[in-house]
C-alpha cells in the first residue's frame, strides 16, 4: 500500500504511473530509445540453440537406467558435452565463463544474504508484484499466453520454476559461479527463451497474423529480458519491500542490483541499465510509465495465477487474500485494470497483520548479526526444501525444458470459478497474520495504557 507524501515536489517533470509517483529526467529510457530494443535479441543464444538442437535431436528423452521414468532433455549439459564441437557454442561457453571485470564476488556475495534477510517479504513481492502485476505489461502477455504455460493447471508449477532459478543464484557463492547451480540454470532459461521465440517466429512465418512481430516486438526480445531482471531486483527494492514497510539500506541496495547485474550477464541480457541503482530505479520508472497497459489476456493470466494458487498447501490462501495481495503491492488502479476482485476490509486487515509480521521479523533479525547469519542460513535450506524437493513445490529440481511448446492450438484460456472460501478454516498463512494482528493491536493498547498511567501518575505526584 503505498502512503501519500505532502512534502513530494511536484512540478512539470512529475510523473505518476500505476500510483507510483517519480521525477522524469532526461536520463530516463524513452519511448524512442525503447523501440529499437523491442527488435533486438539474444542472437548468440538462438544461434546455440539450434546447434545443440541439432546435436541432440531425439524427439523423445531416453529412458533412466532403472527402466521406467524417462530422463528429462538438459540442453546444458548437451553444451556442456559439445562447447568446444562448434565455434558459436564456444563464443558462448568463452562469453559465459570470462567474468566481467565489474564482479566483485565479496559484493554478489552480499547481494544474495539481502534476497534471505528479507525472505517472505521478497518472496511476497516476486510473486505478486513482479509476477503477477508484470501481467499488466500487454506485449509480454502474447508470448507467455501462446506458450500456454499460465493455465491454472501450470501456473503454480511455472511459478515455482522461476523461483527454483532464484533460489538457485542465490544458494552460495560458488552457485553463481562458472560451473555452480545458479549459473547453469541462468544458461538453461537462456536456452529457453531462444527455443519459444525461435518457435513463435517460425510459426509466424506460416501464419503472419498468428503474432504480430511489428506490433509487440520480437518474443523475449532484449526490452522484456531487462523488464524481467528489473522486476527481480529494482522492482522488489523501490515497490514491494516499501510497500510492506521494509526499506533496504544503501549497501544493500548496491549489493543486490550487482548480484543481479551478472544474473543478466549470464542471460544474454543487456546490462548498462544495472551499472549502478539510479540506472536501475530509472529504467523502472520508465517501465512503469510506458510499458504497462494490462489487456484482454493480461486480465486472463493474472485471473488464471490467482486460481493457480487459491486454497493450496502449504499457505491454504484464500482467492480474496491473494487479491488483496495483489492489490496491497500494485495498487486497486492495475488491479482493476487486471480484472482482480475487491476483497473486504478484514482482508486489508489481515495483509497488515502480514507486513507488521515481517516488518518485526526483518528489522531484529537484521540488527543482530548473529541471528542474521543463522536466519539467512535457515531460510537457505528451508526454501530449497519447500518449493523445489517438498511434496508441495516442484518435488525435484527442473531442468527448464522446453514444455510449454507454442503452436497454433495453444493458447491460453481463463480456468475454471470456484466457490470461494476462507483461508482462516487453514491453519496457513493467513491465520499467522490474524495472529500477528492481534499481538499488534494488544501491544500498541499496552504501549498506551502504560502511557497513560504514567502521565497520571505525573499529574497526580505533581
């Protein structure tokens, strides 16, 4: 929820997109310098892609050794196998294992405990802000629908996906190193992206009115990668966080954009947007303002997360605190320009319980080393646990296949209604924040009454 400020300067230059309200510059990205972004692309990684491809070309994964479960298509460890067969796979294993001289690992080091320090709260805004709000962006939405990965059947699924990639960049230093988890995985969502554009293009050849490439741009083009890392980084620092009343510390905010900046790196994502946390803020900012017009289908996905993650363990969240969410992080304007319900007031009570929750938790825990190390390394191994081996998350490690294949039949519709219910009949999420309202409200009552009695007994003694 964000507070209005009386003391804001408001001139010519001042500008409010989606509720949030910031000075334009002359260095701000524009329209015009945006364009031609929209055109551009990871050529090297297509170009890798079709080579490994190639290389690879079973149809069908071959089956494990012990008989039965077909072994999942890593085209990473295809590279892996077959970098230096190739002078295109080796530009990309040369380009991805040459550290830019702006790594400094001490700082990327810092910049993945920030992600843990603040866990549920980051967690919080990745999933509702830069997930769920980023569906208000119209030309993103035509690639992610024609993929026909955000069906309430797959959205949670997807979800977790793209935060096992997280979690995975962050697990320890050597994991974002040439070689480490977060790196490889990184090269496979590269991968990735090259395959569903190379794919929508190819059908768009067949079919021209099939996707309009004049109208949103190549898929996955260079502006949406920058779109996706700032949603990760400058988004969570300067909307979510704030919003749940956690304000990061310059160091901080500094470490976090480097970590990443080199996540982009590994990407095939431009970078000079991320040299330092102006760039970062300012291209939000421009994103914000020129990026975001939720449509037709932007109101079809948002609809299908919120139906994807409704009364699911282990949070068992109702449809309306998912909303309300939503609504708290992005605004009621976006929120219903996405089609999202109202929800009640008890609802915006229960979402304040959650941010004093985390607000209390986050500050002690940061002002104390101690249980700052021993909470960072908790929620390390809790996460992993809980949403990439748990029964409830993934249940294994994804490798990023190429699932979600476009074609001409795909595409993605609204799910299904249900009836809904309360969250509060779960002993979830949104019991814990009833609780941590409650122990609030008595906590300021007592502040007050102790205050009282002792201005009384002043008067009194006086």
């Amino acid at each position: 929820m964000a507070l209005l400020n009386p003391f804001r300067r408001r001139d010519e230059n001042t500008r409010t997109a989606w509720g949030y309200t910031f000075q334009l510059t002359p260095d701000h990205l524009t329209p015009e310098q945006a364009h031609p972004l929209k055109y551009s692309y990871d050529t090297l990684g297509e170009e890798c892609y079709e080579i490994l491809n190639d290389i690879d070309v079973s149809p069908t994964p071959p089956l494990e050794k012990n008989g039965n479960k077909p072994s999942k298509r890593d085209l990473y460890q295809v590279f892996c196998s077959h970098y230096a067969s190739h002078p295109k796979l080796s530009e990309l294993w040369s380009s991805a294992n040459t550290i830019p001289a702006w790594v400094d690992w001490s700082q990327i080091s810092r910049g993945q405990e920030v992600f843990y320090r603040y866990g549920g709260a980051a967690l919080t805004g990745l999933a509702y802000q830069s997930l769920l709000g980023g569906m208000g962006a119209t030309r993103v939405v035509e690639t992610l629908a024609r993929t026909g990965g955000f069906s309430t059947r797959v959205a949670r699924h997807r979800l977790y996906e793209t935060t096992q990639h997280i979690l995975e960049c962050t697990k320890s230093l050597e994991s974002i190193k040439p070689g480490g988890a977060g790196f490889a995985s990184s090269l496979r969502v590269r991968l990735l992206h090259a395959a569903v554009r190379q794919r929508i293009l190819k059908l768009t050849k067949t079919r021209p009115e099939y996707y309009s490439v004049e109208k949103w741009g190549v898929p996955i083009n260079d502006l949406d990668c920058m779109a996706t890392i700032g949603s990760f980084s400058a988004l969570l620092i300067w909307r979510s966080l704030p919003r749940q009343g956690i304000f990061l510390r310059e160091q901080e905010i500094e470490d976090y954009i480097a970590l990443w900046r080199l996540v982009a790196y590994y990407t095939g994502t431009p970078t000079e947007w991320f040299e330092t946390p102006k760039q970062a803020k300012m291209l939000m900012e421009s994103l914000l303002l020129y990026e975001l017009d939720p449509s037709e289908t932007s109101k079809v996905l948002a609809g299908n997360v919120i139906r994807s993650l409704e009364a699911q363990p282990p949070s068992y969240a109702s449809r309306s605190f998912l909303e309300v969410n939503a609504r708290w992080l992005n605004g009621n304007e976006l929120c219903d320009a996405l089609g999202l319900g109202r929800p009640s007031a008890s609802y915006w009570a229960l979402m304040a319980g959650q941010c004093l929750f985390f607000m209390v938790l986050c500050y002690t825990h940061r002002s104390v080393p101690s249980l700052d190390r021993k909470k960072i390394a908790t929620l390390r191994r809790l996460l992993w646990l809980l949403i990439v081996e748990g029964k409830h998350g993934l249940g294994e490690a994804s490798v990023f296949e190429f699932k979600y294949v476009p074609d001409f039949h795909i595409t993605t519709e609204k799910g299904a209604e249900h009836a809904r219910g309360s969250g509060l009949r779960e002993p979830g999420i949104e019991r814990r924040n009833l609780k941590a309202l409650l122990m609030g409200v008595v906590s300021v009552g007592l502040v007050g009454a102790l205050g009282l009695w002792g201005m009384g007994r002043v008067w009194t003694t006086g």
